[in-house]
C-alpha cells in the first residue's frame, strides 16, 4: 500500500495542482472585502485605503447616505449620456434601460460576485444600481480615454469638464478599490449598446502613467504598454495565459504584470524549498551593494518584470532590476487594493506579482538609508518622506503574500552569493571602507614626497 502511494503521489500533486485553482475559483465570489491587516494599513496616520471618498460603487458602501447624496448628480448625468449614446440615439430611453436590465439580470446573477449575499436587497434594487454604476464607470473610461475634442460627443466632453475634472484624483482613486467593483460582465453588457468602442487599453494606461514619475498625465500612451517583457535589454520568455476579467481593478492589475515568465515545473518546485524563510537570506539595499549587486529600474515599468542579472563583461559584478515606482496618496492606495484583490482566497502561486514587488521593496528597506539608496537608484520615487516611505511598505509587509516572482529573484540573489564568496568578501571590505582607504591613500600620497626628499637631502 505504501509502495503504490509513493509511486502514485507525483501524479496526484500534478492533478491537484492544475485544477485546485479553477476549483477555488467556482468556489470563490470575485469581489471580495479587502482581508483585515490590509484594510488597517495607514490607519494610524488617519489614512484610509480601502472606503471611497468621492462615489461609492456596487453594493459594500450603500449604507454611506452622505456619498450616495453627493454623487446622485453625477450618476444621473452618466446615465443621461448613456442613453443618449445608446444605439447611436437610435434607440429610445425605455427600450435601452429594459433590454439592458433583462441582460443584467440573466445568469450568473452579478450578486453571486460579491462575498455578501445582500438578501436585504431585492433584485430590482441590485441591479439598478449595477446599471447607474455601470454607466458612470463607462462615462468616466471615455471621457478619460478620448481624445482632447471628447471624440466630437459634446455631452461627454461637459461630463468631463464639469463632472469628472473637478474631482479627478478622488474619482481615479475610488473606482480601483477592491470594494468599490461592479462584474465586468456588466460593463461588457453595457457596452454592447454603444456605437463606439470604450477605449479601455488607452484608460489603464493613462491609469498606469501615474505610477511612473517620467511620464506626465496630460496625455498620450504610456509608452510601457508597448514595452513587452524586455526588462535590462534581455529578450526573457513572455508567455502568460490571458483571463477574462472579473472587475475594472483586476484589470488594471494585470495591465501592469503581463509578460511574467512562466517557470518550469521542475524550477518552480526547486524554487518552493526557499519559500518558508523568505527574509533570512538577505537583508537591504546596502547589502545588496555590498555583495556587489546594483539596484537599477526596469525598463517595462510593470511590477512583475523582476530579475538578476550578471553584467556580461564583468561576470563579478549583478543588477537587481525592479520596476520603477513613484509612490504618493493615489499609487498608495491602488498598491494595497491590488495586493488585496491578490490576496483574495483561491488565487494561484504566479498571481502575487504586485504583493511580490511590494514585499521584495519592504524587505530592501529596515532604515532611511536604504529608502534614500532606492531613490539614488531611481527605483522609488516619492512625494513621501524617507520615513513615511518606510512606514508604508514596512507597514504592508506582514500581510502580503509572495509567489514565484519573488521566489525566483531570492534565489537567484543567493546563487549569486554562493558562486563568488571570495569577491563578495572582498567587495564588501572594500565598500565599507573605501572611505578609510581613500583617505589613508591621500595621507601616503602626501606624505610620499616629503618622505623622498628627505631621503635625498641624507643622501
């Protein structure tokens, strides 16, 4: 008996392994609340990043009178566009609004996405406000994504300036909470009423430009959407399997992670055995430059693409390559959403890029000097202070999960360790006393001439 377990259990792990995620999905409501130690992060600093400010959406918030009465008009004047676009105003109000709720409406039920059942609502009510939100989200995706004109539409474009403007940071902000999503079906039901096409891509980059202090957010393409996979110059494997999406959030969050490299098996099952000591290995930044590894920003801006690479003249010398991140109140706020939509139950090894780059950030920090080498290096850039900075990623770090992004750059930081000892301890001695040495040099070439001129004086 024993004997047919052992030879039957590598098949049975491949078996579990390959469907323990699709399982866990089905089992698992899409639209989750965000898990307790993330929705208290920021909390002593009088920060919340998980309640909206400005317009709440979907159901989690609908017992917040005051935002539900400051955001009535502008949900309504979503709605009027909406209907006014509708079948290129072909088609009349009552028409659209009963189709679209008989579509909203059919199975699955868009509350079976949510982790509350909210048997207090009935259906009519539910999928109103599916439908009001739905509209806003789409108003706001166009007037973001269109082109300066509005595309010619006069009522986006005075949704725009007398809506959206006003209030654009705060909007940006509350529709990628976690607890602020709607189905993505229903925005695609939605969106099959419009003649023209949401410009979704140029709205998660123009979303995405605000992560990356180079580019403005004025206008034009973030030019890391057409960056590929290419991280240090390296053509590195790109392949990644595409998901539809479940809400506007785990979009945005993919938008930013694609192009990961999908490891082989027998390197992925080499990279678990370091998983169970994830900080005991290596400490800062000013470690890393110790041992001779250099931090250096990625060129592809997206949060999955980590790697060491070995210089290829100087084989001594490494570069840790992580994306660049400028962090303020907004980026913040998304960051935690995004780790928290990844920390959701039924979620597979590959799929913690962003809690990956945040814990390997948390853990190059345990003092201002290395959130200050992080900045000299153009990796992290802040509106924060050194010790704001921190705060926050240190404060994240404890409820972060990390997959096999993470994994992969740890071990290859320790094979790099492993195959150069005699360099790293020379280059550490010479690191941490270049000062010394500078000096004593100075002292000798001073003293070096008098020494020789008193030497042929004697003489």
């Amino acid at each position: 008996m024993e004997e047919y377990v052992l030879q039957n259990l590598e098949e049975l792990n491949r078996v579990l392994e390959s469907n323990a995620g699709d399982e866990m999905k089905e089992l698992t409501p899409d639209i989750q609340r965000v898990p307790r130690g993330l929705a208290r992060v920021g909390k002593d600093d009088a920060v919340c990043y998980v309640a909206p400010r400005a317009v709440p959406i979907g159901p989690y918030y609908r017992h917040s009178p005051e935002l539900q009465y400051k955001t009535k008009f502008m949900k309504m004047a979503a709605i009027g566009w909406f209907l006014g676009r509708a079948g290129g105003g072909a088609l009349g109000p009552e028409f659209v609004v009963t189709e679209a709720f008989e579509a909203i409406a059919a199975p699955p039920s868009p509350r079976s996405f949510y982790d509350d059942q909210f048997e207090d609502i009935d259906d009519q009510h539910f999928n109103t406000w599916m439908f009001q939100d739905g509209c806003f989200l789409l108003a706001f995706m166009m007037a973001m994504g269109a082109d300066g004109d509005g595309g010619g539409d006069a009522a986006l474009q005075g949704l725009s300036t007398v809506i959206f403007q006003p209030r654009i940071d705060s909007i940006m902000r509350d529709v990628m909470l976690l607890e602020n999503q709607i189905p993505w079906r229903v925005l695609e039901v939605l969106m099959g009423f419009l003649p023209d096409p949401v410009p979704v891509d140029r709205f998660l980059s123009l979303m995405a430009a605000k992560f990356n202090v180079r580019t403005t957010s004025g206008g034009g393409h973030d030019q890391r959407a057409a960056a590929g996979s290419n991280i240090a110059g390296d053509e590195r494997g790109g392949g990644r399997r595409q998901r539809r999406p479940t809400h506007l959030l785990a979009l945005f969050r993919d938008h930013q992670v694609v192009g990961l490299r999908t490891p082989h098996p027998a390197e992925d099952n080499r990279r678990r055995l370091i998983s169970t000591a994830p900080s005991a290995n290596f400490s800062t930044a000013m470690e890393l430059a110790e041992m001779g590894v250099h931090l250096a920003a990625s060129k592809t801006g997206r949060f999955g693409d980590m790697a060491v690479v070995v210089q290829r003249r100087c084989r001594l010398f490494g570069k840790l390559f992580l994306a660049p991140v400028f962090l303020n109140d907004l980026t913040a706020c998304w960051l935690v959403n995004m780790a928290a939509y990844e920390a959701s139950a039924g979620r597979l090894a590959d799929d913690y890029a962003v809690s990956s780059y945040l814990y390997l950030l948390a853990l190059l920090m345990n003092r201002e000097d290395d959130v200050q080498q992080l900045r000299a290096r153009c990796v992290v850039h802040s509106t924060l202070s050194n010790t704001q900075t921190l705060e926050f990623f240190k404060g994240l770090a404890p409820h972060l999960h990390f997959g096999r992004q993470y994994d992969r750059v740890l071990q290859d930081l320790l094979d790099y360790r492993r195959d150069r000892p005699a360099f790293v301890a020379v280059h550490r001695f010479l690191y941490n006393n270049f000062k010394t040495i500078l000096t004593v040099l100075s002292i000798v070439g001073v003293i070096a001439p008098i020494l020789r001129a008193l030497f042929h004086r004697q003489n």
